[in-house]
C-alpha cells in the first residue's frame, strides 16, 4: 500500500508548478560535470575521491536556500548519492523531509554499442534490490535513459519496448519510471525520429494495465507541442524535457513552445555555478538558472 509521502509525492508532482532537476551523473559523466564546476582530474585521485568531491558538488547545490520545493518538483539521484547523506539524512530523505523535492533514482547501467540507429540500454542485473533500496529510502520513481540517433523504425521499436518492459518491473516494484528514450539532437533525422517514437510510444501507453502509470523524459521536439497527445494520455502523469546539450536559453526557448512540458536539465541548470564562487555568488547564480527554467516550465 502507498504511504501518505508517496501520495503527496505524486500529487506534487501531477499538480504543483516547477521542474524536475536532474543530478545523476554518474561514472563516465562525472568528470565532466565537475570540469565544468571548476574541479578538474589533478584535484582527484581515484573514484572514491571523484565521488566524494561530486557529492559535495550536489550538496551544496540540494543546501542551497533556492534550491526548495517552491520551484523544483522533483529532483534524479545517482545510486552513489542515494547511499551518502546530507546533514545527517540519507540524500532522498533530506530532500523531501527538508525540501518538499521529490526524489528519483537513475536505474540504468549504461548504453549497449550502437545498433539499428539507437543504443538500448546495458543489462541491470540489480534491479530488485535497487528498487528495494529506494523504497525504503522513500524514493517517487526511477529514470533510465536510451539514445535515439537515427530514424530506424526498428531500432526504435526495441528501445521503446526495452523501456516499457523494465518500466513494467519498475511500476511492479512500488515505483513510478520516467521513461527516457532520447533523441540526439544531433541527429541528421531528429524529426523522423520524433515521430516513429512518438507512434512506437502512444502503442506502449495502450499496452499498460490497471493502475499503472509512467512520466516520459523526451528531448525537445523539433515541431512545437508534437508531444500532446503523449502530455494528455491518461496513462501519463507528466512529461519532462531533457535539455541534451542545447545552452540553458535555447533549452528554455524550446520548452516555452512546448506547453504541458515541464524541464528535466541536467548541465542546462548547472551551467553557470562554480566551485570557486562564494556562497552568495553561487545563491544567486543558483537562484537565477532556478527561476529562469521554473519560468520556462510554467508555459
């Protein structure tokens, strides 16, 4: 049975204004997220030490006075955060009890090579006893990420049924998963793409029985609300937008033409804090990327 927390998570979630902010970098992406924080490899020496500089890089991010519930629904851990803490709570726990955020936990384990145009994603073997570990630290939903680089209707049939079927697991599991098949935004066939997807998608959401329900993580459409009928389907509780390298002001531009869709950023939201700012500077640069996304997701 659903705990009264998980209720007011997804009511939260379904209701409130704000976007979801996404702080799972994980082993291949984290020297890059903290290169572009200011700390590079000479200041670490090993993975321990990378992690432990990483996690207070998201611990003074999640302290942050702007960084509430006010404006930020929702925030996706790496699994390494979710076993360290903040300020004495377990990272999930302090952000909801402390912040009113909802946490999520990114389950995948990777992409497989380059097939069909796409890349599915690698095995996870430890799903069980991941979604175990994040029910009992009171986790909303999971996040997992394929990539869509070509418009290969086969291809993107695999990633799309790989995703709902784990999605299946996840929602057995007591979870609620954001699917999240991105399209490159690279891609030389990002719209056909767009749109084998979106078909390969509504077919999954028919496929979906009795209470159960997902949120969609989609890269920014090339044509402006191409994704309504996905934002209105019943079995859907929201769709974010992944940022997937555009600038924080182009993302931004794109998410106010696509209404109903609400931010997802990872580097989009991160872009302008730095290590070596004071705590005021960092408030504010904070505060600043905050409102401008929160104003994005409102329209």
């Amino acid at each position: 049975m659903a705990s009264q927390a998980q209720h007011d998570m997804l009511d939260k979630i379904k209701t409130a204004d704000g976007f979801i902010a996404a702080l799972d970098q994980s082993g291949g992406s984290t020297p890059k997220a903290l290169r572009l924080y200011g700390v590079d490899e000479s200041q670490y020496s090993n993975d321990e030490e990378m992690f432990d500089m990483v996690h207070q890089m998201r611990t003074r991010i999640i302290t942050s006075q702007p960084f509430n519930g006010d404006r930020v629904l929702g925030a996706i851990l790496f699994e390494n955060t979710l076993d360290r803490e903040i300020e004495g709570k377990s990272t999930a726990c302090y952000l909801w009890e402390e912040k009113k955020i909802v946490p999520f936990l990114k389950v995948d384990k990777g992409l497989n090579e380059e097939a069909d145009g796409v890349q599915t994603m690698k095995p996870i073997s430890s799903l069980v006893s991941l979604l175990e570990k994040a029910n009992n630290q009171h986790v909303f939903g999971t996040k997992m990420r394929s990539v869509i680089k070509l418009a290969n209707e086969a291809g993107i049939k695999a990633v799309v049924k790989q995703q709902f079927e784990i999605g299946r697991q996840i929602i057995a599991g007591g979870l609620v998963p954001i699917i999240e098949p991105e399209v490159d935004i690279h891609s030389p066939e990002k719209a056909d793409a767009e749109a084998m997807l979106k078909t390969q998608i509504l077919e999954q959401l028919e496929s979906l029985g009795d209470g159960e329900y997902v949120m969609l993580k989609l890269t920014l459409p090339e044509t402006a609300n191409f994704y309504k009928a996905l934002i209105d389907h019943p079995k859907v509780i929201k769709v974010v937008a992944l940022s997937g390298g555009y600038s924080r002001n182009d993302a931004n531009k794109k998410l106010t033409e696509n209404n109903g869709m609400i931010a997802s950023f990872s580097r989009a939201l991160t872009e302008s804090i730095s290590a070596d700012q004071s705590q005021d500077e960092f408030d504010k640069t904070l505060d600043e990327a905050i409102e401008s996304i929160y104003q994005a997701s409102k329209s």
